[in-house]
C-alpha cells in the first residue's frame, strides 16, 4: 500500500477530538519538565491527556515525572518494575490510552510537539496511520548514518509493501480502530504503520521538524542493524504466511527433498559409471540428511497449522477485519 504524498499544511489548527499522546521514557530526567512544557503549549485548547510510560529509568526520572504530574489528571503516568524496552512501553501507552486518535512520540526532544496537530489534521484526509519523516536528519553524516538509513528504509519498504521514508521516527498519528487490536513484542515498534496497514488502514506521512537531542545520550546504535534485519523476516513471514504457514515450511519441506534426490542420483551415477564408489563420495549422506530435513520441515508446517488454528479459534480472532457493513444485522 503507498503511502501518501510529503503534504505541508499552512494552516496548524488541529481539528476538535480526543488525542492521547503517549511516550516512552528512559533516562530522560533532566528533559522531562521541557518536555511536557511544550507539549502543553502545543496542545493548547485541544481535549487531550498524555500517557507516559516509565521504561525502569536508572536516574530520576519516575520522581520528576511523579512531580509534574500532581494536579494534572490529564497527565498519566505507567512506571515499569524494570526496563522492558521501547516496545513494550508504547504497548502499554496503547492499553491504557483512552481518546479516538493515538500520537506516539519520544521523551529526548528530537520530536517536536508542534507537528502534532498537523498530523492529526493529515487524519481527516482519510488516512489511519500518518507518520512522521525527519527529512533534514543527519544533516553532514551522509555516508556514516544518512546512507544507511535511506538503505534501510528502502529495504523494508520494499519488503512490507507500506511505503515510507522514515520508519525510525517514533512521532506518528493513529486511529485507534485500526491500532486498538495491535500487540507488539520484542522490538517491533518501527513497524506499526505496517501492522494497521495488514487491517486495512491506509498509511500517510508527512515532514516533521527534528532536533538533536538536548539531555543523555541516544540509545541507539548501529549495531541493532541485524535486529531490525531479522525482524524484518519476521514481519515478512506474519505478512504472507501467518494464515498459511504449512506453505512456506511444505515449499522449503519439497525444496530439502528436491536437492537430496538430486544427490541420491548422482551418487547412483557415478557408481553406475565405474567413477567413484558409494564409500568414496559424501553424496549418499547428503542425500539422507536432506530426506530427513524434509520430513521434519513438512510435520513442523503441519504443527504451525495446528498452532495458527489454537491462536485464532481460542481467542475467536478472524483472519479478516472488515472496515463497514450494509444492512446486516450483527448477534
């Protein structure tokens, strides 16, 4: 699904409904009352609350928070037993936010409030999912970080079908309806747009300010490249196999016994031809063990059917989602 083009809004007012701004926090103690400062003037005039999740900071972080939000019902705060990282607080922000429009932002001032009534008014264009592009980020760092960034975003673009040029920035706009049901593990945060977009949300961004961080230090590092690798296979999987699995583990089951016939024929053949005796190659042994990779490639498809089956039928989920109906009357 593409999603839609860079729109520059001159016009900042954001329309009139409920926003629950949710934000992870981790270490950011000495930032937090800017922080909320700008948020408040930000969202100045709009019906909002603001749910932050305290990811087990090792600072102060709980008791600056503890601090700045006596007196403000409309300022929430989820303090972690201990650090359970970025996605399991934004899932948490998820679960307890209240109002019809999601923004997920973070706590290091690299996003800026400000953005967040123009992407909430990008929704009534008729997206679910607007998210942000910090398009002047690494400004000087082309070949270090903006290079591997531009690759990286391409990459799972093309593998996720949801066209966007910043997965990384966490500033992003949602419909609850098509997040509500969304229940992130591990470190799938970066892909949500891609997850709603799988329950039929149609996926916008729009340009957003950046600015380096103030306070700490990042958390993040190069050295995550092979974590968004692999989940990025994982969301491949979930996307094309989640429903079907026995195709995937049956075509690599029928691949494995592909190749160890090819072996079983030519060990047979160069024993016919007087060339090398069945002692004298590995390919009687090759031949085996693709045999039995196979096998047990095909029962673990059948074991994952079994289990896909228990995931939808015990929770009485569909594989399907359906956006409206017409003169159908529901049990």
């Amino acid at each position: 699904m593409l999603a839609a083009q860079i729109h520059h809004s001159p016009n900042n007012a954001c329309p009139q409904q409920c926003i629950s701004v949710i934000i992870p926090v981790y270490n950011e103690a000495r930032g937090l009352g800017l922080l909320l400062q700008r948020l408040e003037s930000a969202l100045a005039g709009i019906d909002h609350e603001v749910v932050l999740v305290n990811d087990g900071s090792k600072d102060d972080s709980f008791q600056v928070l503890n601090e700045l939000v006596t007196g403000k019902p409309h300022l929430k705060v989820i303090d972690f037993r201990r650090n359970f990282g970025q996605t399991a607080a934004i899932n948490a922000g998820i679960q307890h936010a209240t109002n019809d429009v999601l923004v997920l932002m973070d706590s290091d001032l690299e996003n800026d409030p400000a953005d967040i009534p123009k992407l909430v008014a990008e929704l009534d264009k008729g997206y679910d999912v607007v998210s942000g592009w910090r398009r002047d980020r690494w400004k000087g760092q082309f070949l270090t970080r903006k290079l591997p960034s531009l690759l990286a975003n391409k990459l799972i673009s093309s593998i996720s079908g949801v066209k966007l040029h910043d997965y990384g920035c966490t500033l992003k706009a949602y419909r609850r309806e098509v997040i509500k049901d969304v229940v992130l593990y591990g470190q799938m945060h970066r892909f949500i747009p891609v997850y709603c977009s799988w329950q039929g949300g149609r996926v916008g961004e729009l340009a957003v300010n950046y600015s380096p961080r103030q306070f700490g230090k990042s958390n993040y590092g190069l050295f995550r490249t092979y974590k968004v690798l692999l989940d990025l296979l994982l969301i491949k999987f979930l996307d094309r196999y989640m429903t079907k699995p026995i195709h995937f583990f049956g075509g690599a089951g029928f691949l494995s016994f592909f190749i160890g016939g090819l072996a079983a024929m030519l060990a047979i053949y160069f024993k016919l031809s007087g060339q090398k005796d069945f002692v004298e190659t590995p390919l009687p042994t090759l031949s085996a063990m693709f045999f039995t990779v196979g096998v047990l490639l095909i029962l673990m498809g059948v074991l994952a059917e079994v289990l896909m089956r228990v995931y939808f039928e015990s929770q009485a989920k569909t594989p399907y989602t359906i956006r409206r109906t017409v003169n159908v009357q529901h049990a």
